[in-house]
C-alpha cells in the first residue's frame, strides 16, 4: 500500500503519523529494489571454470555464476530454526496473558521464503564470523607457541572470545560500567611544631 507523504492541508495531528508511514514504505521499496540486485552484483559473482566453447566450436564470453558458500537447504533450515523459535515465544507469551492460540504445527512447520539478495548477505556475515573466529583462533595460537596448527581448544577459545564481543556490541547495557568516583580532598598539610 502506497503511503504518500502529508501536505500542507492535512491536518496537523495527522502529520507525523504519515511522514512515518511515507518514511516507512520508501525504506521497504528501496531494500527490495537493491535486494532485487544484489544477485548480479560483483561481489557475490565468480568466473565459470571448466567448458570456453560451446557446442560449435565458438568462444563463450566468461560467464559468471553464483559464489554460494551455504547451499539452499541450509539457509531454509536456519530460516526455519528462527520461525520456530519466534513462533514459540510469541504462543509462550499468549497463553501467559491467557489467550487461546493453536501452537505452530510440528508436521508443517513454518518456512519463511528468504531472497536470493538476503540468502547472499547471510553468506556474506556468516564467512565473516568464521573468518574473525578463525584469526582469532590463530592469534591465541601464536601467542601461547607450542603448536604447529590451531588446536580444538584454541578454535574453541577464539569463537568464544569473538561470541562475547558480538554479544557484548549488540547488548542493550555496556560489558562494564567504570564509576565516577568524585576526587579525593586534598589532604591538610600539618604544621610542624
């Protein structure tokens, strides 16, 4: 639905509400117009290997095909996991405010559609966690230099220290707060007698 933006003649109680709505639908049009091209950008594209020409004997222009590091099952299975748990959150809350809902069916369970665009983006986070984890993991291999290759427990260590800063930047409070303490008062000098 179109929410157009207000005008001067509407009225002013009014105003803010469909600014918002204005603000709200461009914002959602504007990420499926660049989600609509995310697939054929650059970044998430590589060069074919193997076959240059085709059945007559002519050069193929080098065609360019998807860098997919999950398949298509895995993302739907994650997609899957996160409807699942929302589901259950939201029927835990209403049935603790007294509502009747039926509960998500187990035998068909809801699968949310994911985008070729978002499917991309969450490829592109999930190597970037599993790249910081790893240099993490190499990086308190180095330092503790007893061993040749990143042992389990380094790995271990490392995706634990990259999942406490992730938690800690996306957490609603700071790790640690640092009290203002106000300064000492100057001490009296005694007066020698």
């Amino acid at each position: 639905m179109v929410h157009p933006a207000a005008t001067k003649t509407t009225p002013a109680l009014n105003r803010s509400m469909l600014n918002v709505l204005n603000a709200t639908y461009q914002n959602r049009t504007a990420v499926a117009r660049m989600w609509g091209t995310a697939p054929k950008c650059n970044l998430f594209l590589k060069k074919m290997i193997g076959n240059k020409k085709d059945g007559k004997g002519k050069k193929k222009k080098n065609a360019l095909r998807a860098n997919r590091v999950l398949n298509g099952h895995t993302i739907k299975a994650l997609a899957s996991g996160a409807a699942a748990n929302a589901a259950m959150m939201a029927q835990e809350e209403a049935t603790q405010l007294r509502c009747d809902v039926v509960p998500e069916s187990h035998k068909y369970p809801l699968l949310p559609c994911v985008s070729r665009g978002a499917a991309a983006l969450i490829e592109t986070a999930f190597v970037a966690y599993m790249q910081e984890a790893f240099g993490t993991s190499l990086a308190l291999k180095k330092s503790i230099g007893k061993h040749k290759k990143v042992t389990l427990r380094c790995a271990q260590m490392g995706a634990d220290a990259v999942n406490e800063r992730i938690a800690q930047a996306t957490a609603f409070v700071p790790a640690s707060v640092v009290p203002r303490l106000p300064a000492p008062p100057p001490k009296k000098k005694v007066a020698a007698a």
